[in-house]
C-alpha cells in the first residue's frame, strides 16, 4: 500500500497513534530528552523510502537508537496536532520521498539537482517545525509575481494596441496572441547551461533565477502536490517574454521545416513583433482579466510534432477559432467585461488626433478631510432624494431607460455578412430597419437605403421591443484606418419617438465604439432637422479629426452640416448622465462643506461710499468679507541655494545615508528601475542644485519626499534600508523645522515603522 493510500485509509485513527503518524516520529522531538528524531538502529541518516516503509512497520515499543526512549515517546508531539495539519504534513513527506527517488535519475540536468536537493532540506524544515511552504520556499525564490505586469496583461494590452494603431485585423491577432499564451504557459525551460550554448549573449544569472523560480512554481508542483501551482504567464512577465520568447521562436521554425502550418508563422511574427515592442516601450499595461480565453486550445508546438511524426504534412488551425470570429458584436452587449486599452500606450504612440493630457499637478486638489466631509453630506443627501423619490413615485429616468432595466428593450449591434446560414431573427431586424428608414427618411431613396443597410461593410445598431421589433436604429461604417465611424442613418419611429430611446441609442452606439471597435471619433452628415438631436447627443461643427483623415471617405449631401463627436476611452456613456449628476452634485457638496454660508446674502454698499466720501474702504467695512479667505502665496526663501546645499551635506554626513549616497546600480538590484518611475538620491540632487533647478524649497522637498517614498515603496519594513531611509527621514524633518518653519510636516514619515533589528556582534 502507497503512504498516500495508508494516509487516507487511516486519516479518521490518528488519535490512535496509526501507523502513518510513525513517519512524523522520524522529524518529532523526543518528550523525554532533546533528541531531534527518532531513528531506527543501524537506519542511515537521510530518510529514504526504504526507511519510511521500515517504520511504517515498527512496533511503539521499539526504541530509538539515538536517545533510548520508545517510538511512542516521539509521537506525543504529533498526537496533538489537528487532523489537518498532520496530513499536510504527510504530503510533505511524501514530497520529499518523491524528490529523493527522482534525484536517483542520471538524466537529472544539474541545476534541477540542485533545485531539488535544496528543497527537500526546505521540506524537512516545514514538516518539523509546522511553518508555511510559502513562507520557507519564498525566502529563497521570491514570491509570485515576480515582475509589475504579467505576461498575461502585458499580450492583451500588446493585442489592444495593434488593434488601434496599426488596424489589425483583430481575429488574427488573437489568434495569435491566444496561441503564444498557451505555448508560453506550457512551454518546458531549457536548462541554464543548454540556454546558454545556444544564447550566449544573454544574462546567465537572469536565467539562473528565472529557471530556479519556474521550476519551483510551475513545474514541480505537477509532481508535489504540496506546492501551489502556478501559470508562467500569471507569476512571469517582460522579461519572461524577451528571454523565452526566442527558444520558442526557434522550436515553431525547426518544426515549420518539417511541417507546413500557416498560424506558426504568424505567431514567429507575433513574437519578433511583440519582442521588439518591450524593448523600446516604457508603458504600463492594464487589463480586464479574461480579455483573452487561451486554456481551451491545443498546444500548437505539441499538434505539431505529432503531424510530424503522422506525416500528415500541413496544420490548418482556423478551426480552433471559431468563437473568435463569430458573433463578436453581439458579445459587447451580453457581456459586461470588456478589455481595458491602456491610456498611456494611446498617448505615448498617438496619432495627432488624440488630445494629449498630462497628469494633474497637484494644483487645486481637495484636502482629505474636506473630501471626506462631503462624500458623507453627498450619501446622507441621496439618501433622503432616493427615500423622497420611492415615496412620492418620481422616477428621474426616461421611459427607455426603466424598459431597458426592466428588459423590455435591448441593444443588438448586426451586420449582413452575405451568408447563406445567417440566423433568420437577424434578418428580419434588418428588414425591419430596413423599412424604419424608408418611412423616417423619406428623402432617401429606398433603393440606396437597401444597399446601405445590407452592406457587408456597413454595421447596425437596433432597438428592439419586445411585441413591437425593431423601433428604432442607426446604421453607421467603420473606418479603421482612418480612426472614425461614419453614421449614415438614425432614426427612431414616430410613436416612440420624445421617450429617450435616441439617447440611449447613441450612447451604446459610443460605449460600443469605445470598447470594442477602439474608434473614437464619430462622424455624421445632419440636415437641418437632425441638428439639434445631435448638438444633444455632444456632436459639434468644430471636428476634431484631421480634415485628410475623412475627406473622400464620408459621404456628403446636399444642404447638410458635417458634425462630429469625440469619445473619452474612460467614460460610460450609458452612465453619462448619472455620472455628471453626481459629479454635480458631489462638487456642490464641497463647495458647501469649505463655505458654509456660501447662499448668504448681503445688501449693498452704496452706502459705505456716501459715508466715508474719498476715502478707500477697508476689506473688514465690507459685509462678508471678513470670511474671505484670501491663500497666502509663499515666496522662496532668501539664499535658498546655501541652505539646500547645508540640508545635503548634513543628509550625507549621516551614518544612516550611505544608501542613498548614489543611484542604484541596475547590476546589483536589476527589478529596481522595473518597479521604481521616478528614481532620485542624494548625488543627483546635488547636480540639480548646481544646474539650478532648485528654485524654490517646494521643489527641494518634493525630490527628498520621492526618494524616501521610493525606498518605502520599494523595500518592506523589515529590510535595513527601509530602516535606514526611515531614520534619515526623520532627521532631515528635524532639519527642516529649522530651516523651513512654515511646513509643518515636509517629509511625512509612514504610517509602517522600520522592524529590522540590526545583530549586535
């Protein structure tokens, strides 16, 4: 029988001292004496299977060859701990029992060896003292993730941006994306001494670790059960990619010589593509976490290699996309979750489109406690509108939004896709719309409403009532290339017509240009009818788009005026209006909190000036502005640059700055600049002093407070420069006060206290 077997068939008798809680025995102290274990007479000292089965079979009676004591003296420790315990600690031994017998392999490369011998001493620590695996394991590997993105987001945002860059074909480039995902996750490293024959230029070290880590958390826990496991593509990321991305490069090509399949090739591109990408980018990266579905693939190289050896010849595997290709407008309004495109790649390779924003400095932000205050005063008052409102029966929504709520209107977006098997409910709607246009429209020639409406490149947007059909729609083509769509009809039937649906048409029409098309600009022909609708809807006569962008691509008519509407890639749209009223009324909030008698009124002053004749009035003669609070604007100080210059020098005399005396050196602490944007020490800010830049304290302060704020962040409060940039930061608040009275905490310490205690030797 298995120790698994005899473990489980005996897990209810531990109480009873079984025969399993024997092998606890070998790493348990003695009740009697300070032996550390008990050992059988003549057994060696590793504990090997051999042993294991051997005192499986031992008598209780039986002594230790160490202390004297019986078996039973040695498992009274182990009789008091919980039945869960006792197993998870089984499963340890089982482990290393495991890794013993595959350590007897002569195929074994020698850094896996290695691996392994110093993780059965990690597992003979955690079964005798009863510690987490996590908390021993990761002292000496790290914990998951071990870098800021994921390999995971960073190929969703890579995904999302060549979608709105370069107007990939978005099919494609999942597949592709979907395809290097599942390789990438079940993808065996080579050893480190293998990598580096074959990689010569790369950091040996770098690839050292990065072996160590995945083996211990993605490939060993398939064999011991006793560690989590781990997908490579959720714990790894940039570098993961650069440093395996070649080796799977290199395996997709030796096979694509033996094999012909159309994907491997574009996933090589993908690759080199997706490689060169992060060496030259310094975006961040965000994403929903199931943007991309993956774990239902095959693994391609695997597929591959057996068509080798069936000498089948060619892979085609379109087939294993399907769910990618159909469907896929339909899928943003039955699904909630979308990708989210990260802002930053939009603004860091922005076409002169884009409005570039730079982050807020700070200017005009609202204290804590103030905005604290208010968000209080702004619940308390939606409270009692919401209570006012269930009992009066007001409703503040239009009549299309409590259907949309109540599901008796929904939001199809469809296209004809000249199919003979198209779903006949589609069609319908089409033919419906069709006719909705023909009737509101009657301008338009039915004949080019038709062509329009059944175009293959033209999408539609309808409404559909329950019992009614379609009411309402706006058919509109996407240019991709060019970045905007054009709305060529929109109408909604006449009875339905002045109860909202227009504007919750328009607003899934942005939403779903926002997350799904990545198109951000909209584009409309409206005649002097449907100007107004749209001057509602947010279009303007000023455009926003470059004119060489549309011109020849939109379509004109007579007597009409181009409009256009640019979205926000961070707005709902169909929140819009909840969003701006309690924005509004959150901001009214404020106002009231830091102004409580804001609505005070005071008469006038004609008076004053008959009563004191030539002369200036005084602010406190004025009614009301006795409360005026006029900011004091701080000048720098005299000498400014001495002082600094004494600040640093004492900075740097102090034992506790020698950290912070130059710039991190990127070889002795490579994941620094991964984690840490804004960089600065002392060293550095002595060469802006000279240049200059210190012109006021305020920027003095601002770089000593991001040098501390980087060693906190990047540190945890056990490590002794967590410590050290603790204490010199409470020595330079002990200078300021003295040089820079006025600021009343210059460098705020954290609210986490330093817990390093230095050895005394």
């Amino acid at each position: 029988m298995s120790l698994k077997a005899r473990r489980e068939s005996n897990e209810d008798g531990f109480n009873d001292l079984s025969e399993n809680s024997k092998l606890l025995a070998h790493f348990s102290k003695c009740s009697e004496c300070p032996c550390s274990g008990y050992e059988r007479t003549g057994a060696r000292k590793s504990f090997t299977r051999t042993d294991a089965e051997t005192l499986l079979g031992t008598s209780m009676q039986t002594v230790c060859a160490q202390c004297g004591h019986s078996l039973r003296m040695h498992m009274s420790h182990v009789k008091k701990l919980q039945i869960d315990e006792r197993n998870r600690r089984l499963q340890v031994i089982e482990d290393i029992l495991h890794l013993q017998d595959e350590l007897k392999s002569d195929d074994l490369p020698e850094k896996s060896r290695e691996i392994m011998t110093n993780l059965c001493d990690d597992f003979r620590k955690v079964v005798v003292t009863g510690c987490s695996i996590e908390d021993v394991v990761g002292s000496v590997f790290g914990k998951p993730e071990f870098e800021p993105y994921s390999a995971y987001k960073i190929v969703i945002c890579y995904v999302m941006y060549l979608n709105h860059k370069y107007k990939r074909t978005q099919t494609k480039t999942i597949q592709h994306a979907a395809h290097f995902l599942k390789i990438l996750s079940e993808c065996h490293l080579p050893p480190p001494n293998e990598y580096q024959e074959k990689y010569p230029d790369t950091d040996n070290f770098l690839y050292s670790t990065m072996y160590a880590q995945w083996y211990i958390f993605c490939e060993l826990p398939q064999q011991c059960p006793s560690l989590t496991l781990y997908s490579p593509v959720q714990i790894f990321g940039k570098k993961f990619i650069l440093t395996i991305g070649p080796v799977i490069s290199d395996i997709l090509e030796s096979l694509l010589g033996k094999i012909n399949c159309p994907m491997a090739k574009g996933i090589i591109d993908f690759i080199q593509e997706l490689s060169e990408y992060l060496r030259h980018t310094k975006s961040t990266f965000s994403a929903h976490a199931n943007a991309i579905k993956y774990e239902h693939l095959p693994n391609l190289i695997v597929k591959m290699e057996k068509s080798v050896n069936a000498n089948t010849g060619n892979i085609e595997s379109d087939e294993y996309f399907s769910t990618y290709s159909n469907g896929a407008d339909d899928e943003y309004f039955e699904a909630s979750n979308s990708a989210e495109f990260d802002q930053d790649m939009v603004q860091e390779n922005a076409e002169p489109s884009f409005t570039s924003r730079t982050r807020s400095s700070g200017v005009g932000q609202i204290q804590a406690d103030l905005m604290e205050k208010a968000i209080s005063r702004y619940e308390q008052e939606l409270e009692e509108r919401t209570k006012n409102e269930a009992e009066t029966g007001e409703v503040r929504q239009s009549i299309a939004e409590q259907e949309g709520e109540q599901g008796i209107i929904s939001f199809h977006v469809i296209s004809n896709n000249l199919e003979a098997d198209q779903p006949e409910e589609k069609l319908m709607w089409l033919i419906q719309l069709q006719r909705l246009f023909g009737v509101q429209l009657p301008k338009m020639p039915k004949e080019y409403v038709t062509r329009i409406v059944f175009d293959k490149n033209h999408k539609n947007l309808v409404v559909h009532k329950n019992g009614k059909g379609v009411i309402g729609g706006i058919c509109f083509r996407p240019f991709k290339e060019q970045g905007f769509i054009e709305i060529v009809f929109c109408a909604i039937t006449a009875d339905e017509q002045v109860k909202g649906y227009g504007t919750l048409m328009m607003n899934h029409l942005k939403d779903f240009q926002v997350n799904t098309c990545r198109i951000f600009h909209l584009l409309t022909y409206a005649d002097e009818f449907a100007i107004g609708y749209f001057k509602k809807q947010d279009f303007i006569t000023d455009i926003a788009l470059a004119p060489q962008k549309y011109k020849g691509y939109i379509k004109e008519y007579e007597g009409a005026t181009l409009m256009g509407c640019f979205l926000h890639p961070k707005i709902i749209y169909t929140k819009y209006k909840t969003l701006f009223r309690n924005m509004r009324d959150l901001y009214k909030c404020v106002v009231e909190e830091k102004y409580p008698n804001i609505w005070r009124k005071f008469g006038g002053i004609e008076h004053l000036f008959q009563e004191n004749e030539r002369t200036i009035l005084r602010n406190d003669m004025i009614p009301g502005l006795e409360t005026l609070n006029i900011p004091e604007t701080s000048e720098p100080i005299a000498d400014s640059t001495n002082i600094f210059k004494q600040i640093l020098n004492k900075l740097k005399l102090d034992k506790n700055a020698w950290p912070f005396l130059e710039p991190v050196d990127p070889d002795d602490v490579p994941q620094y600049y991964d984690h840490i944007q804004f960089p600065i020490d002392l060293r550095t800010m002595s060469e802006k002093l000279k240049d200059g830049y210190y012109i006021h304290e305020k920027l003095f302060i601002a770089d000593l407070r991001r040098m501390f704020g980087n060693c906190y962040s990047f540190n945890g409060p056990e490590s002794p420069y967590y410590m050290h940039g603790y204490k010199l930061n409470e020595f330079f608040n002990r200078l300021a006060k003295s040089n820079f009275p006025y600021y009343e905490s210059p460098a705020p310490l954290p609210d986490v206290k330093p817990t390093y205690a230095p050895s005394k030797r």
